[in-house]
C-alpha cells in the first residue's frame, strides 16, 4: 500500500467510525504492521489532520480525524459546482416537508455525502464525507438504477454488506429495487442502513456524461406514513430537477 493510499484509508476509517478508535483497533483494521502504522500517525497527527488524546504514546491513545482535515475537504466543497447550487435547494426542500435532505455522489462502489440540511428532528446528523455502500441506500439505488447492468454487476461483486436486519443482500432482490425505482422516478428504503430510518432518494439528471449524484430525504419510521413518503417523493423530485435545471445555467 502506497503512502498516499495509507493516508486515505487511515482518514476513511476515522472518518466513518462511530466513536474514537484505539491504536490497536486501526492495526486490526489495516492490517499494518505497527510500527508502519504509528509512523504514519504520527506525521498525520503533527499535520492536525488526525486528533490523538494522549497526544504522546501512540500505542495508548485514541483517535478521530482532526480540525486540520477539513481544510482540504473545505475546499472541495467550495470548489464543486453542484454542492454551490445545492445548498438552497436542500433548504427549501427541507422547510416544505420539515424532514433532512441530501446531496450524495457515486464514488466508485461508495456514495459519500457532499451537503445536508437537517430537520429539528433528525436521528442520524450532520454526515458530509459519510461513505457508505452503494448498494445499501435509497440514493445510491436511485443513481445505479440510472446505471448499466454490466457496472451494477462490478459495484456488486465487490460485496454486499448488511447494514440492519431489513437490508436486502439479494442480487435478484436488489435489481427488483432497481426496476422499480427506473419506474417511478426514485427510489425507497425503510430502515435498510439506519434502523429506525426510512430515506426516499432520486437521481439528479444529467444533461451530458453519466448521472453521479441523487438527492435523498432521510425520515424517521415513525413519521413515514403512506402518506407523507408520497408527499416527499415529489419534494425529492422536485429538488432533484431543480438542480438539474440550475447546474445547466
């Protein structure tokens, strides 16, 4: 594994744990020797970009992505068109139906999110830079559905990870999902990544080049009645295509 590459899963990893990771929980997930690793974090830690409480004696403290991280990822966002655009968007769309949007994007077999507006009620958070399984959300099944089948195919044989007990892990079952959301113009999932939480996602269209991003609207179950899913699948549409509208001008 290149250094650059080492750079990169190590921040993933902190990126997308739930809590603050010890040293030995990383050497188990990278599969690095130790004494590899603890050079790595510490140049990572001396840049800010990885915070490490006690700061001395690697080997005994945690870790979390560190304040200096978001500089890059700063600018990023900045720099990116759709995420400029969006940001209204997501606002109007979340005020209309009082539930958190999303701007997600296909990266390779993952989604990541690039901007969100959560409700006052919202149950996961703020989760810009969250990667997760294509496959698994609303929003990814809403842009793979947009996809070839040989590409679905290749995302696919790289694994499919349950998230909860109601994730589909079925090839034929997730290709099912696929064709119904081609027919209706977004996709639905009801508690398949986060328990307890239902997303309605569709595809943001692209004039030219392949579709890589999808808005999605993340609703508790307990709000996400018949209903009020018809009433954010047309906020999400609407959303979606007045990106699409805004990044052709």
């Amino acid at each position: 594994m290149g250094s650059e590459s080492l750079t990169l899963d190590l921040l993933e990893r902190l990126a997308a744990a739930p809590d603050r990771m010890t040293f030995d929980a990383l050497v188990r997930q990278v599969g690095l020797p130790p004494d590899v690793l603890r050079g790595r974090l510490k140049q990572l830690v001396d840049r800010g970009w990885v915070d490490a409480r006690p700061a001395d004696g690697l080997d005994h403290a945690t870790f979390a992505i560190g304040v200096a991280a978001l500089r890059p990822a700063s600018a990023f966002l900045g720099g990116d068109r759709a995420v400029r655009r969006a940001g209204p968007i997501l606002s109007r769309a979340r005020d209309q139906v009082d539930e958190s949007f999303r701007l997600v994007r296909l990266d390779g077999a993952a989604i990541v999110c690039l901007a969100s507006r959560e409700a006052t009620h919202d149950l996961v958070g703020p989760v810009v830079g969250k990667r997760m399984p294509a496959h698994g959300s609303a929003s990814g099944r809403a842009i793979l559905a947009q996809r070839g089948r040989a590409e679905v195919e290749a995302i696919l044989d790289q694994g499919i990870e349950a998230h909860t007990v109601d994730s589909v892990v079925d090839r034929d079952a997730l290709f099912g999902e696929l064709a119904e959301c081609r027919a209706h113009g977004w996709a639905y999932e009801r508690g398949q990544v986060v328990p307890g939480v239902g997303c309605i996602a569709a595809a943001v269209p692209s004039s030219g080049g392949p579709v890589n991003d999808a808005i999605s609207c993340g609703v508790p179950l307990a709000r996400l009645t018949d209903d009020h899913a018809e009433e954010v699948a047309v906020c999400v549409l609407r959303a979606s295509r007045e990106l699409a509208t805004a990044l052709q001008g």
